[in-house]
C-alpha cells in the first residue's frame, strides 16, 4: 500500500461519496416503496454494522460504526447492529456482549436510531432453505473434492480454474447428500456446497464459490443444531436483503465480492425469501492509521507475545483500550469527522487522533496539578504551620462554568515542584528556579495561584543529586491581589503543599510502535517495531482536590497533559491515573 500519509483533515460533509449516491437514490425513490411485513413504511435509508464477534472493536471499527450510524441518523433511516456470526469457531457471548457495551458508549446516535440487534445465526433455517432452492433449480452442487484439491483446480490470478469433476452431480443427489451433511453423517471437510459460476471468471471469486461447509462445532447461540455453517459470502447479501437495508456499507477489500453480493441476491430473486429491491455494497478506504495496527488478528499477537497487558490495556487500540486510556466517545467522534470517508487508501497520521482528544478534553476537563517528578522546595520565610488558602478556576477559559467553578488548596512551608523546574547552573532562556550566582540573586518564578519566590540556595546529597532546593515568597506577591503585578516573572511554575498532597500512581504511556507502518509488517518482524518505552509507571503527588474530577475522572494536570482516573486498577489504597495525552506533542519533531 502506498504510504501517503494524510496528515490535514478533510471534513464529513465535503468528501463523503456515499452521501452523494444516497442523495441521488432518494430522488430517484430507489428504496421508496417498501413495507415490512406488518405493513409499515421502511425509511429510504436502512444501514447496518456488521461485525463477526471474534475480537474486541477497535478504532478502524469506530469508523464503520460512525458512518453507518450518522448516515441512517442524518436520513432519517435506521441503522442495524447485526452480528455475522457464521464462524462458530471464534466465536462467543462475551464478544457480543462487549460489542454491545462499546457501541452504547460510543452513543453515535444509537440512542436516536432505534435500537434494532440481528444475528445472521437467526437466519440459519432460511440460508439453508435457499440452498437447497438453489440446489434444485441447478445452480448449486456438492463437491467432494477434499481441501487441496478444490485449492488446485481453482486456478490463481494468472490461471483459470477447472471445473470439479463433481460439477455435473444430478441436483438430486446433491440434494440428498446435502441433507446428509446437516444430519451429521460426514466428517469436517468431507463436503462442500458450491455454487455454479464460471471456474474461468478472471475474478476468483466468482469460480463456482463455496457457500456451505461442514463443521462439527457448538455454536454460541445455536448450540449443536448445526454441523454445516454457511459462508460469510453467502450469507451476507442474504442478511442484508432480509434487513432491508438499503446501502450496504464496507470496506474496500470486499470490492473483489461484490459480483458474487449481485450474483446471489438475483438467483433468488423469483423466490419469497426476499424482496426487491435489493441491497447495493459501497466500499470505503479502511482506516490506517500511523503507529498502529487495526487488525484483530495481529492485535492477539501483542497478547499472546505479552507486549501488552490485555485486551483493554491503554495502549491498545481497541476501543475498551483507548476509553481506560481516556479517549471519550466525543473525541472519537471528532476524529472520524475530521478524517472523512474516501475510496482511497491511505495513512492517517495518529496526530489526528491525539489532537482529536485534547480539543475536546481541553475544553470539559477540569485543571489541576501533580507533580510527577518531585523535589522539595522550602520556603525560609513561612512559618513552619502556616497554611494559605489558594484559589484557581477549575476549567478552562472556553468552558461555560469558567468563572463559577473554583478550586482551592492551601500553600505551606513545603512544596513538591517539578525537578526539572530547578538547574544548578541554568542554561540560557532558563527561566526557572536558580540559585544565587556570583553577586546576582536567584532566579524568580511564579508558584501558579501563589505567591511569587526567589531562588536562595538548594541542598545535595552524597550522590551529588540536589535533593532540596530552598526559597523566600514575597507575601504582597499572591496572584489575584492588586500588587501581585508589581512582580514581573518569566516562569510560572506548579507545586503542591507536601502535607497536604495526596500520592498516586501515574502510568505514562508512549506509542506503541516507533515504526509508523506496523500495520503491513509481518507478524515476525513485529516485537522489533514496538517501543520499549511505551509505558512507564511512576509514584507522582496530586493535589488535593481529587473529589472535583468526578463523575467523568478525567482531569488536565497542568503543564503536563490529560489524564484519566484508572477505574480497573484504583482503589482506596491506590490511586492510579492513566496519561491520555501530552499537551503538546512531542513526536513531531521526530517525524
Ligand atoms: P479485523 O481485520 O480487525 O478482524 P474485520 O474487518 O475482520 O476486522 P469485522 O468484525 O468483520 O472485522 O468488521 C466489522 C465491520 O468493521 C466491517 O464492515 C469492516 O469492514 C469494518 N472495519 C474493520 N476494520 C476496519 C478499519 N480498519 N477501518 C474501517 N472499517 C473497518
Ligand atoms: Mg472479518
């Protein structure tokens, strides 16, 4: 795949093909005349999400998920959450349970689109009613060539396939060995149910497809009713025809299906089973994005190989993973609209999605401070119990409670600051805390909501690691005060009172690839690209002010990014936050 990456956003409404072909199917009245079977009028837009439930949801997902649900919404359609579950291998209950609960949370509307949940499992009666239609009208036989030889005699790109030397079995018997398939008599593999389309078609998926196979294993919902499981590929444009959807939506790699998606839907077409008209498929460019792989098969891969911790660990991107890193279903929602929907493939550039959350966390989360690498600053002159309260707003200027919403914590004789906001010997533009040099004073900076301190000196220990660094405040300095802004400084700087500060846990995260493709590498190339510092842990202080980032638990701790209370792994002992993002990004001079 060619590595443009897409680094600028393009909007939903200025590029989204489907749109167009929906609008033109609306004045053509395409879907207009149509009933269910109590005799209510279907809307003109009926749109479904059909995932398999073999894996947690990721962020690719989310894109397919956004676009099914917005369109329906914006059409004033219906959107269907439909299960395609006709691999019983990989399949179970806690898949379909998850996916449930993600996409209530992603909340695209699925609150205004009915709520409406299907199975393809729930059509195993009539997909097989259809196959035996097609096997008596002809166009379906039993093939018992085993596995290698069906792959053989179907030819490759550069060769055309050979018909199976079963192709002209009587429909009778291939009728009564079909029954026999789904009454158990055979092993796994010993036949296949085929369709008759032309073993020469340039296209290999329209050489004589199998539509039905024998597996003897339970089904999650249908338990052991059935050994023999019908195809995605059949089974699909059935489904949708079924639903009545309208425009049936997905990605590009089904492009090469569609004939087959035609192919089925007419050979039935004089039945009962389903009504016209019919479905029509529309691809879309999957989403890649940079530094990250969408796909759950390699996704287990990173499990099986412990690289990560599970499926909800918050560097995955699945989306059990990205809401315990902090992403909301907002920034999310964000991000599929600035990224649009195209026919092309290419990279989006992961800084979409970063910058996606911190628009929206910039403006809900509330503000406050921790310092996560600590080092006591002394203030010589407060009196050893002394305690001043402090004020500072507790959202950004862009919220709407910017004004009413306050917090406050007191200052004291001891602080934490950050152990970068103090250099023995300061580089140049160094505008924060430094000692006395020579004749000249200390460097002064602002305690943020405080009071303004000057530098007088710091303490080493025997390992030559300055372990205090020691000041004096100017009491007519406090910030919000008529004379505070006689004192000009150039830093401003966050603490926390040491006696009143809380400890907590902070996990810092990384990307989980250095390489930017991770997605086309193969599986053995794979540990080689991860980044041995995508998570680091360390004991941080917090202000005392935990109780105001609740219900939501996200918070910006100042100066360093956006955080989220861990709800897994926190508990009354401990208090552990998960970075969602830094407030700038860092990688890009890097990239
Ligand atoms: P994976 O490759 O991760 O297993 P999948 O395509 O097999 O994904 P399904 O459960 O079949 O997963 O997907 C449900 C829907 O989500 C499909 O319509 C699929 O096209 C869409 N989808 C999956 N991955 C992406 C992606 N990266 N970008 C956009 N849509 C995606
Ligand atoms: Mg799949």
């Amino acid at each position: 795949m060619n590595k443009k990456i897409k680094n600028s956003s393009v909007s939903l409404e200025s590029n989204n093909f489907i749109k167009n072909i929906i609008k033109k199917d609306i004045i053509k009245k395409t879907f207009n005349n149509r009933y269910d079977k109590y005799g209510n009028k279907l809307p003109q837009v009926i749109t479904r999400f059909a995932p398999e439930p073999n894996g947690y949801l990721h962020i690719g997902h989310a894109k397919s998920i956004f676009i099914n649900f917005e369109l329906a919404y914006k059409y004033n359609g219906l959107c269907n959450l439909r299960f395609d579950d006709t691999n019983p291998l990989k399949e179970n209950k806690e898949y379909v349970n998850s996916i449930i609960k993600t996409i209530k949370w992603l909340n695209f509307n699925w609150d205004k689109v009915k709520k409406r949940i299907y199975y393809a499992s729930d059509y195993f009666d009539i997909l097989y009613k259809i196959a035996e239609y097609l096997i008596i009208s002809g166009d379906a036989y039993v093939d018992s060539q085993n596995t290698e030889e069906i792959y053989i005699n179907r030819g490759n790109l550069h060769e055309p396939g050979r018909n199976s030397p079963f192709y002209n079995r009587l429909p009778s018997e291939s009728l009564n060995l079909f029954r026999r398939m789904r009454s158990g008599e055979f092993k796994d593999g010993a036949h296949v149910l085929r369709v008759k389309i032309n073993m020469k078609s340039k296209n290999i998926n329209m050489r004589d497809p199998i539509i039905y196979r024998i597996r003897h294993v339970n089904h999650y919902r249908t338990n052991n009713n059935w050994c023999i499981y019908p195809m995605y590929d059949y089974a699909h444009p059935i489904s949708d025809a079924i639903e009545n959807i309208t425009h049936s939506i997905c990605t590009l790699e089904f492009q090469d299906h569609r004939p087959f998606y035609e192919w089925i839907l007419n050979k039935i077409d004089k039945t009962n089973f389903i009504k016209r008209p019919f479905p029509k498929q529309y691809e879309f460019s999957r989403l890649n994005l940079t530094h990250t792989i969408t796909s759950k098969r390699k996704l287990l891969k990173l499990l099986e190989k412990k690289i990560v911790d599970g499926w909800d660990d918050p560097r995955m991107p699945t989306l059990i993973g990205m809401r315990r890193r902090g992403y909301t279903p907002e920034s999310i929602k964000l991000f599929c609209k600035r990224i649009g929907v195209s026919k092309s493939d290419s990279w989006i550039n992961i800084e979409i999605l970063e910058q996606a959350l911190r628009d929206d966390l910039n403006i809900k989360a509330p503000r406050i401070m921790a310092v996560l690498n600590p080092i006591k600053l002394i203030i010589s002159n407060f009196l050893d119990n002394q305690e001043i309260e402090c004020t500072a707003p507790l959202f950004s200027r862009q919220h709407t409670q910017y004004k009413e919403k306050l917090r406050y914590f007191p200052i004291s004789k001891i602080l934490w600051i950050e152990r970068d906001d103090f250099m023995e010997i300061p580089t140049k533009k160094y505008f924060r805390l430094y000692p006395p040099i020579g004749k000249n004073s200390g460097n002064r900076v602002r305690l943020r909501y405080g009071y303004v301190v000057e530098c007088t000196g710091f303490k080493k220990n025997k390992n030559n690691e300055v372990v205090e660094v020691y000041c004096k405040y100017f009491p007519d300095s406090k910030s919000g005060t008529k004379l505070s802004s006689n004192y000009k400084v150039k830093g401003n700087i966050h603490w926390i009172s040491k006696s009143h500060a809380l400890s907590i846990e902070a996990r810092l995260y990384d990307r989980l690839f250095i390489d930017p493709y991770p997605n086309i590498v193969n599986n053995k190339d794979f540990k080689l690209l991860i980044n041995p510092n995508s998570k680091k842990v360390i004991s941080a202080y917090l202000e005392p002010n935990l109780k105001l980032i609740f219900p939501k638990k996200h918070a910006q701790f100042e100066r360093h990014g956006y955080f989220i209370l861990d709800d897994i792994d926190s508990n009354n002992n401990k208090i552990i936050f998960n970075q969602s993002v830094e407030l700038k990004n860092k990688w890009k001079k890097m990239m």
